[in-house]
C-alpha cells in the first residue's frame, strides 16, 4: 500500500510509471507531471481501465472509495466503466434519448417545435453539464431567463419538459433522482393577472356560426362576426381596419403597430374563406376608408357595440363578447394538434420587447399561413357536421 505522503512525492520521470496500492488501486504519473488514478478489471471477459480521478484533486481516501465502489458494481454484474459513461452523460446527450424515446405516436411538427425550444433556450445554458450534477436551482434558473424576456408559456413548458427528460433519466438509472420533480410553475414564476371575458365552449361553436350566417341584421355586422370568427383578432383591430392594411393577392393583412395592443406590427394570414368575405365587404364599402364603417358616421370605424349587441340579439348576452372568438379558437387549435406558438404569435399574445419585435413579427410566417387556411375548414367541417346532424335528426 502507499501512503498519502508519498502520493504527494511523486515527482515525473522519463517515462510513465506507476505507484501501485491494495487491490488493484494504482497511481499512474506521467512525465508531465500529471497523477492520475487508474484501476485494471476484467469484464465479460475483456481487459479494461477505470478512471477513478486525478490527484490532488481526488485524495488517496477519495480514490480508494471510488475503488471500493467500482468493486462493488463488478461483484452485482456491472461495468464500472459503462456505469460511470451512463452518470456523466450531459444533459443534451440524455434529452435527445429522452426525445427519441418520447416521439412515437405524436406529430413530426409538434416534435420539432419541442426540439427548437430545448435547442434555442435550455442547451445553450445547461446542455452541456454533466445530468448527475444538475440541481433545482439550474433548472429554476433557466426557464427565469426565458420568462424575464416575456415568454411566459414557453418558460412553462420547458420546465415541463425539462421534468420529462429528468423522470426519463431516473427510471434508466442515470441519476437517482428527479430535481425537477418537487417544482411547480407558481413556486418559480410570477402570477400573470387574467381577465376573464365571456365565451361559449368549443361544442357551442357550430351553434354560434350558424346563427351568425343567419343574422338578419346589417350586412356590415355579420360580416364581420365571419371575419372575426375567421381571423380572431381582437375586437378594436378588426373594426379599426383600413382597406390598405390588406394584400388579398399575398393573402395577407398587416395590421400597424400603432393599432396592436403590444404596439409591435402584427400579420393576419387570409384563408380563402376570409378573402371571399373581403371581396364582399369591398364591393359594399363604396370607396371608404374603413372596412366596417359606423352606421351614423361612415368616415369613423363600427362600434364596439354593435358586435356586441348583434350577439346579445341572437341569444348570447353574457355567453359570447368579441374577444371570446380569440379563446374557442385557442382551445381549438391546441386540440387540433397546433405548436403552442405558433397560435400564441397568431393571437398577439406575446408580449415583445424592442429587440424581439421584429424576430417574432415574421416568425413562423408560412406554418401560421397553413394553420389559418386549416382553421376557416376546420369551421367549415363544424358547420357541415352540425347541419347534417339536424338533418337526421328532422
């Protein structure tokens, strides 16, 4: 055996050699002064070497532990090599499984929305550390980051997310616990105050979009109600629209900062549907300036209340406002199997500061597109599916 002194004493020589202590445990020191701890063992019949440290760092106590450890996993039927590659793998390396493991059975798109949100904000940071080492306060200290750059919902689920892969790594042994497990939102993030508006649920909707097809009052106001249901922006950008806002040629319509509550500019993407109610309303506008203009004065934009009453006429007094189109939508969509994201930018939910205006104004642009187009069919279907339900039910 050797001793702690001599350990210390060890000086380079020309050529490695070696300072050997009790069962199996040596100390390798290069002619470069490295001292380093190396164990031989035999395992499924092949010659191997375990690292176990290098000194100072790792005292002959500490090296001795680790032997004693190793030795244990070769009595149980382990490879202490294998079972230490396992330990130090980073926490890319065990997402990645994780993700290969987790994608079976779910949309290649809502997969790579997943991959893109580990790769743009969760690898830069804590990627690379080793997953044995990661605590509760990385992972706190991570998705802080992203909420502090207001995004919110993309902190939330990437602490989910990052849950996952930690539960992934302890039920293969890769860790023995999970730091993320005892963690919720509300212990980490900021309470965000919500106002509630009145909406009808997701099975109403074929309901309401009949009744508005049917309203029988100014042609202005249904219009618009199908438009809202279509686009669902918020009340105040749809009645405050400027025919030059829209490009029916690129499908689109590019609502001005100055009109978007986060005061940021804002596409609306037109489904084919939501240009065919265009091309209506442009062939009643008689030249004017807004699209929906007030019935007392067309040179200022429609009411507020004249949505909401045309609702309250059809029997949706405090059921349906303006703004409960954006929530049946959001609800919707998520069930349809649409990124999170994508539908938040759609709805302007996210709040942007100067440096990511322009970023989130243009991301994501043609998927968004699709998801529009999907959408006006996806009301289509509701209206077919109701009216054929009535019709076998007559």
């Amino acid at each position: 055996m050797i001793s702690e002194a001599r350990v210390r004493a060890a000086k380079p020589a020309q050529k490695t050699y070696r300072l050997t202590d009790a069962r199996g445990l040596y100390l390798q020191v290069t002619p470069t002064g490295g001292r380093y701890w190396r164990f031989n063992y035999r395992f499924d019949g092949k010659q191997k070497t375990l690292a176990l440290g290098t000194y100072p760092d790792v005292p002959l106590a500490k090296a001795r532990e680790r032997l004693e450890e190793a030795r244990r996993l070769l009595a149980d039927g382990e490879d202490p090599s294998a079972v230490k590659q396992a330990i130090s793998q980073d926490f890319e390396t065990v997402a990645r499984a994780w993700l290969a493991h987790w994608r079976t059975g779910r949309s290649e798109r809502y997969v790579g929305y997943v991959i893109a949100r580990l790769e743009g904000d969760i690898f830069p940071d804590i990627g690379s550390r080793p997953i044995s080492e990661l605590t509760t306060s990385n992972f706190r200290d991570a998705v802080r980051k992203i909420e502090q750059r207001n995004a919110p919902e993309i902190a939330r689920r990437l602490l989910q997310n990052c849950g996952q892969i930690m539960r992934y790594a302890v039920a293969n042994d890769l860790v023995q616990r999970n730091p993320v497990a005892d963690v919720r939102p509300g212990d980490i993030f900021k309470p965000r105050k919500k106002r509630n508006y009145p909406r009808i649920t997701a099975r109403e909707l074929p309901e309401l979009l009949r009744a508005i097809d049917g309203y029988a009052g100014g042609e202005h106001t249904r219009l618009a109600l199908q438009l809202m249901a279509l686009t669902f922006v918020r009340t105040s950008e749809l009645i405050g629209a400027k025919w030059p806002e829209f490009d029916l040629k690129a499908s689109r319509w590019d609502v001005p900062a100055e009109r978007m509550k986060m005061k940021t500019p804002h596409v609306v993407f037109l489904s084919s549907q939501a240009k065919a109610i265009l091309e209506r309303l442009k062939a009643i506008s008689m030249d004017r300036e807004y699209v929906f203009p007030g019935d007392m004065n067309p040179n200022k934009p429609m009411s507020n209340n004249t949505l909401l009453f045309a609702l309250y006429r059809m029997g949706y007094r405090s059921r349906m406002t303006g703004h409960g189109f954006r929530g049946v939508a959001s609800t919707l969509l998520h069930e349809l199997g649409w990124p999170h994201e994508h539908i938040e930018l759609q709805l302007a939910h996210q709040e942007r500061n100067a440096v990511s205006a322009a970023y989130n104004y243009a991301q994501y642009l043609e998927p968004r597109a699709r998801m529009m187009q999907a959408w006006a069919d996806h009301l289509d279907r509701l209206r077919a599916r109701e009216g054929e339900t009535g019709r076998q039910a007559a």
